[in-house]
C-alpha cells in the first residue's frame, strides 16, 4: 500500500523532523510513505474574515493539485469521524481489502482546510475534540499509522 501525506507548511523544528524520520524508517516495513508538503500562507494577527478565506483558498489550491485521481482521500478535521487505534488500523487494512491502495492523507495549516479540499475528501477523521499544531498533528497521524499496522498485524505495541 502507498500512503501519501499532504501537509500545509515545512517542519522546521530538529526535533519534530526526528520523530517524522524515525517513524518514516518504521513504516517502511509496512507501506510505501511519501510526505507532500504544500507552501503555507502567512496569516497576520486578526486577520479579517476575507482575508482568512483568500488564505483558506490559496492553501487549498495548492492541496488539491498534489491529490492524485486514483486515491482514496482522508482529510484530518475536528468534526470527522472518531476511531480508536485498532479501529484506525482496521480502516487502513479494510481499504487495502477493498482495492484502495494509495491513500491520501491531509493534513491543513493553522486555519484548516479549505471547503474545497473538504469535499474532496472521500472520509474525515478526527483525533480529538482539541487543537494541535499542524507539525505536531503530522507525527500523531504517523504514529497511529504505525500502530495500526502493528495492531492488524498482531505484533506487539505499548497500550
């Protein structure tokens, strides 16, 4: 299976990019991983509404040219559906069942996803009611991709 990541903005903290590297390095056992990064717009203090959404835009723009035909779209929002970990995994194991083997996974910038990426989307997850940074969101999502494989797989992984 190829798992793709779309994600607003760069890393640019040594540390996020460790942890995005080592679980890079841990996937590889499982799936084929490419990380996609789109540029982010710079969002100034009390933006106005309109200005939000010409960024909303922009942003979602760049998303939605990286998002190949032939995959199966899962965006990361607030108000998607909530899976524990086996569910999760179960999810990733259950689309490869069913002939979807690329999925694209999206994670938005500080203010989300455009509409347009929204409905693109083929399934909305959401893994908690809070706000993360997207950079922090991004090694969430490879953990619990991670996990998941473990899970399916019947290998051992911390509770």
């Amino acid at each position: 299976m190829k798992i793709t990541l779309i994600t607003v903005g760069k890393i640019k903290e040594s540390y996020f990019r460790d942890a995005i590297r080592e679980y890079t390095k841990r996937l590889g056992r499982y799936c084929t991983l490419e990380i996609c990064e789109v540029q982010d717009e710079k969002t100034p203090e009390g933006a106005s509404q309109a200005l939000t959404d010409a960024i909303l835009d922009r942003e979602g723009e760049r998303i939605v040219k990286k998002i190949p035909e032939n995959g199966y779209v899962i965006t990361l929002e607030i108000k998607g559906k909530k899976l524990d970990s086996a569910a999760f995994g179960n999810m990733i194991e259950k689309l490869g069942v069913q002939g979807k083997s690329h999925l694209i996974f999206i994670i938005g910038g500080s203010l989300g996803l455009h509409k347009k990426v929204r409905d693109r989307a083929d399934l909305a997850v959401s893994f908690s009611d809070m706000t993360f940074p997207h950079q922090l969101m991004r090694i969430i999502l490879l953990e619990q991709i991670y996990r998941g494989y473990r899970i399916v797989k019947g290998e051992p992984y911390h509770k």
